[in-house]
C-alpha cells in the first residue's frame, strides 16, 4: 500500500526568512510559521494554544520567500515532514523535524506600497521549481 506524507498549514511568520546558500549554490530558506487553535473548556472559558512549525524552502522558490515574506504575514505551504539528524560542535546528536515546503501562498492584504501579482490582484504563488538536494549539502 502507498503512503502519503503530506502537510498543509496556514498560519503566520514568527520571524524573517533566514536565506543560506549549499556549496553548489542552492538557496535554503528558514523560517517559523505560527498556527493558532482556540476552544472553549468545560468551564466555559475560552482556550488558546499556538503551535510553532519550522518551515524550510529549497531553490528559486526560497529566494522569492525571502524578497516577498516578513515576520507576521499570512501564508498557505504545502509540503511535506521531515527529521533530520546530525552531530552537533560537541558531538552531541541533534535532530529537528520540519516541513519542506512544496508550495508558498501569500494571503492577507498587502501592505501600503507593496506590489501584487499582475494577474487581477492575486497574491504570488511560490512553488518548488526543482527537487532539494542531498542532504549531505544542508548548510546547517
């Protein structure tokens, strides 16, 4: 049977996309991504949790990110989940899990001065445009 890994979050940037680039160039771009639940509890009283996601973007893709997308922007991604595991400065093993993003949709109203897409004020899209690399060419 097949499987499927697949993510969907929409939420708000907890701080400015962090771009890296890999030996061979590739831009790697970082970036926190806030997603609010609310309920209210037996008592009545209304409940909030925030969950943080890191989210990575590879290629010309996380180059659009970094020129487009700021700390508190509304954004729709697309990806998948991934751990990843290495060996810190100390030798201690690390590991972090993360979504690699596939798709980037830009949502909510644009600030004063800022350009939108031509195509009848839609938000630019950003979407993979080539697979990421080996992960033995991760710059962090």
């Amino acid at each position: 049977m097949a499987s499927i890994n697949k993510v969907i979050l929409v939420g708000n940037l907890g701080r400015d996309p962090e771009v890296r680039y890999t030996q061979n160039g590739t831009a790697v771009a970082n970036f926190t991504l806030a997603t609010n639940e609310v309920w209210t509890d037996k008592a009545g009283a209304r409940q909030e949790r925030t969950e943080w996601h890191r989210i990575v973007v590879w290629g010309k893709q996380a180059e659009v990110v970094r020129e487009h997308l700021s700390k508190g922007k509304q954004v729709f991604v697309e990806g998948s989940l991934q751990t990843r595991q290495w060996d810190d400065r100390e030798g201690h093993k690390r590991s972090t899990t993360e979504i690699k993003a596939l798709r980037v949709l830009m949502l909510g109203r644009p600030e004063p001065g800022e350009a939108r897409a031509s195509s009848g004020g839609a938000a630019p899209e950003m979407v993979a445009d080539e697979p990421p690399p080996p992960e033995d060419d991760i710059p962090f």
